[in-house]
C-alpha cells in the first residue's frame, strides 16, 4: 500500500476556494453536491474549512489580490493534500490571463496534482477527474 493509498483510504473532505472567475466552475461544483451527482456516495463531503480537507478544489483565474489568500489556505491544510485545479481559467487562466491583474494558473502558484479542463467542466468531470486519481497506483 502506498502513501497515498493509505492516506485517502477514509472519505475524502473536500474545501473549495474560489478564485477570480465567472463562477461558472463554482455552479458546477455545487451541482456536485446535488442529489442527481451525489458527491456523498463516494464517501466525500464539502467542509467549511480547510484544516480538516483531504482535496483542495480551485476554480476559478487567480490574480493578485486571491494570490495570497490561496497561499495561506494552502499553508494551512494538513499534508498530504490533493489540489485540483478546475476549468480553463484554473489551469491556464481563460479569458481572464491577458488582464493585467492575473498572477498566474493554479499550477504557478501551489502544487497541482489533478487538472480538470472545459469550460465549465461537467460534474461528471470533475467526479471522474478526482476519482482516477484516486485509483492510480
């Protein structure tokens, strides 16, 4: 068993930081939660803060000003940490990466370990993305 088996073995709880976006990333992981998805049945529960969180979900361009915030969520949550970056502006900043207050993708700032891409992505997506991880040995 490796490290990261025997650490996600338990259900998984999930923080979501919203970065600079058009909130479109943020509805659909919402609707994650809805009894159609069910992001319960895989053992994952969204949590309020991220001191106690297995995965860290960013949706969202981060700029200048939530560069800082998404560095202090990240120091605080206990390692091992899953980060997830979620949609075209989380992985390479989308519409927003030509504006002068971008700071950079996800994956410039924090460690990525999970990309999940579209625009919104589906709730399947990001289901699907977070669950092959978690299944890759």
């Amino acid at each position: 068993m490796g490290i990261k088996s025997y650490c996600f073995k338990k259900s998984l709880w999930l923080y979501h930081f919203a970065g600079a976006s058009c909130n479109n990333c943020d509805i659909e992981v919402l609707d994650c939660l809805t009894p159609r998805y069910d992001v319960e049945r895989f053992g994952m529960l969204l949590i309020g803060s991220v001191r106690h969180a297995d995965v860290l979900l960013v949706a969202g361009s981060i700029n200048k000003k939530c560069k800082s915030r998404l560095l202090e969520v990240y120091h605080q949550a206990p390692k091992p940490l899953v980060v997830v970056a979620i949609g075209a502006c989380g992985i390479t900043g989308g519409i927003f990466a030509e504006g002068n207050t971008f700071a950079g993708p996800v994956d410039k700032i924090i460690p990525v370990d999970v990309y999940i891409p579209g625009c919104p992505p589906k709730p399947e997506a990001i289901l699907a993305g977070i669950v092959n991880f978690l299944n890759k040995s």
